[in-house]
C-alpha cells in the first residue's frame, strides 16, 4: 500500500504527505521544535488571531511547493523524483533555524547568526542522522545545484515561503490587504533558461502579490504596536544579561550568559534546539516579581500589555524631544540615566516593495521576449516603488506606569 498522510491546513484544507522519508523529517525533534516558535512574534497583541507558529507556515509552504513543482512538471520541466524530493525537503526546513519568537529575537539571543545559517547547519547534522539523505536538498538551499530555479522556489522573489506567509498571516490576522492569487501565480509559472519566470498572462497577479506584501509590512509587520511590543522584548533580554538575571528555564540561561556570546553556535546546537517561545515567556512571568525594578516594569509591560508610547516619523526624532521624554521618566520613576534608556529609545524602520537589483521577476512573453516585471508597458511595478520607505519612531514610557 503506498504511503499518505493528510494534514488539515485551516488555509489550504487537507495537505497530503505522500513520502515516507518526507514523514520521518516532519517528525523529526528538530522540526517538531516548530509547534512551539510562533511565526509572527507579538503581533499577536495586536492581531489576537496570529497565534500560528512555524511548522503551520513550513507545512504551508511545503503545499505550495508540491503545487509547483507539480505545475512545472506539466508543462514538460524535466524534474525528476529525487529533485522533487529534494525542493520539498528544503522548504519544509528552510526556517528551522528560527530561534524564539522568530525575527523578533533574530541577532539578539544568537548574534551575528542570521536563521538561515542555523537553518543549514540543522540541516546538516540531520543529513548525517539520516545517512546522506538530504544533501541534495541542502544544495538546492544554499544556491549549488545546477538547476536554479528550484532554489528560486525555495528563496527567491517569488518564492512559495512569500506566498505562504502572505496568505497565512493575512488569514490569521484578518487584514484582507495581504490576500494573494496565490493558485494563479502558481499556474502561471515556467522556466526558461533554467531560470523561473511568469507567463504573460500572470502580469496582474504578481503585481497584486508584490502591493500586497508592502501593505502588509506597514499594516502588519511594521505595525507600530507590534514594532514597540518586539522592542520591549529585546529590551528585556538585554536587561537581564546586564543584570545578570537567572531564568527558571535552565536552557534559556545559556543562552543568556555572556560567555556564551563569544562562542559558535554550531556548539549549542542542541541546547538552541531545546529553547522556544515558551522558555522566553516563562522567565518574562517569573520576572515579574524581580527585585530589578526595570526588568520587572518591561516584563510587566508584555503580560499585562501595557505598552511604552511608540511615535513614528517621517523625520529623524529631535535630540531635545528624546532628552524630554528621558528627563520627564527619569524624575517620575526616580531611575537613573542608564536605566532610563531601557524606557526611552529611539529606532529606525524601512521596507521596500521590489528590489530589482539583486534578485529580478522575469515576465516571459509570447513572443520570447523577457522583461523586468517593472518594465512591462503600463506597469504598475515602477521606479517610485523601487525605493526603500523609510520611518524613524521613537518608544517612550507611559506616565501612568509606577514602579
């Protein structure tokens, strides 16, 4: 009897494992490990419904790359059983790297560490495990096998990661900006010259896909609410690492030991692969009661959601308005001029809807003439879009909070 498993996807219904070997990596620890890592931090405290984690978006995108592939396959691509494997076993990996509460703590508990380096060192050492398995979908996610465009499904413009997270956190937030013909774009794509590209007939559909994901970012990513809530979280890990600050979590403490930061993370890989969100949530809880009065306000601050004040701007913020804000905090809470930096703090933002200097979606024509989907005639994709948007904001305490 031939293998199958369904998963029911509250996006995409009934998702099919059809291989065996595709199974046993789903059941894998290391990517079990997903369930407990949210996919959209704390947007949750604006959003309530993006509760959804990690393994969701990789099983989504796993579906959409099933989808492709199978497209591509019936317009006569030659790709054959173990490269199809191989693309799907990259993208259900390819964010297994992600630490706690995803981008939000990116830099901040592993530095200088980027997930997609955890992502390919997780990957290998699982290679091992399962006797070498795996290396070709490892080189389809580093860019080394020679047909690249099964890497441009895996991460590339017009990757099925982006779709599924468009359509998944659009979903789960309920913010119908982020919607996607997602099976349209799919159904238009091909390859010519061994790279991926769009017919004709999807021109609509990627410019819808590429607006999309720029009011998403503002609407949601960027939201204010949610930045100034990600920031009150990298604040408290950075509080407690100065204050030396124990967790409840024994994991969560190595993590948080300065010793450890000069270190390489392919030394920990198995204590990071036992550190998620419910590690970090836990010690905000237990800090509460810390006898640090600015760790306890900033853990407070998370569980009761009672936010700093966040401004955006146009303009970089006046250095007289941010010594205001840290005079007024400082003379209300009795703190001093290191603490009050933990509470009055400046940042900036920026996101950019189409970078057509690095990485391009080819608009393959009729004719056989490839062009920039910027350059298409009346392209709505154009030069005013290519720039990046830039937002300077400023968090500041609220002068209801006591200490």
């Amino acid at each position: 009897m031939a293998f199958r498993k369904i998963i029911n996807d509250p996006v995409f219904g009934f998702i099919t494992i059809d291989d065996e070997f595709i199974f046993k990596i789903i059941s894998h620890p290391f990517y079990q490990r997903l369930r407990r890592i949210n996919q959209m931090a704390l947007a949750q405290l604006v959003y309530p419904g993006a509760v959804h984690t990690r393994l969701h978006h990789s099983l989504g995108a796993y579906h959409l790359m099933c989808n492709a592939i199978h497209e591509l396959k019936s317009k006569g691509i030659s790709i054959t059983g173990e490269e199809d494997r191989a693309a799907k076993i990259a993208i259900l990996l390819h964010d297994i790297g992600h630490g706690p509460y995803s981008h939000a703590l990116e830099q901040v508990l592993i530095k200088t560490v980027s997930h997609e380096e955890i992502s390919l060192l997780l990957m290998q050492k699982m290679n091992k495990e399962f006797d070498g398995k795996m290396q070709m979908a490892i080189d389809i996610f580093r860019n080394d096998y020679p047909k690249k465009f099964l890497h441009q499904l895996v991460s590339g413009q017009l990757d099925v990661d982006r779709m599924d997270y468009l359509i998944r956190d659009s979903f789960f937030t309920g913010v119908s900006e982020g919607v996607i013909g997602y099976d349209r774009i799919i159904k238009m794509l091909t390859v010519y010259d061994g790279e991926l590209m769009i017919e004709e007939k999807g021109i609509n559909s990627i410019e819808k896909f590429l607006i999309s994901r720029r009011f998403m970012y503002w609407q949601v990513y960027l939201h204010k609410t949610v930045l100034c809530a990600e920031k009150i979280l990298v604040k408290i890990i950075q509080r407690a690492r100065n204050i030396r600050a124990q967790s409840p979590s024994p994991v969560f403490n190595v993590f948080l030991n300065e010793e450890y930061l000069s270190a390489k993370i392919e030394n920990y890989l198995d204590e990071f692969c036992k550190l998620d969100d419910y590690d970090v949530m836990y010690s905000i809880k237990s800090w509460i009661n810390h006898p640090d009065k600015i760790l306890s306000l900033l853990c407070k601050s998370i569980i009761n959601r009672h936010l700093l004040k966040i401004i955006y701007s146009v303009q970089e913020i006046p250095q007289k308005v941010i010594n205001g804000k840290k005079d007024i905090a400082i003379k209300h809470l009795k703190i001093n001029k290191e603490e009050v930096d933990y509470l009055v703090f400046t940042g900036e933002t920026e996101n950019k809807t189409y970078n057509n200097k690095t990485e391009h979606i080819n608009i393959l024509f009729k004719t056989g003439d490839i062009k920039d989907i910027s350059e298409v005639d009346n392209a709505l994709i154009n030069q005013s879009l290519f720039d990046s948007v830039k937002k300077f904001y400023i968090c500041f305490i609220n002068m209801d909070i006591t200490l």
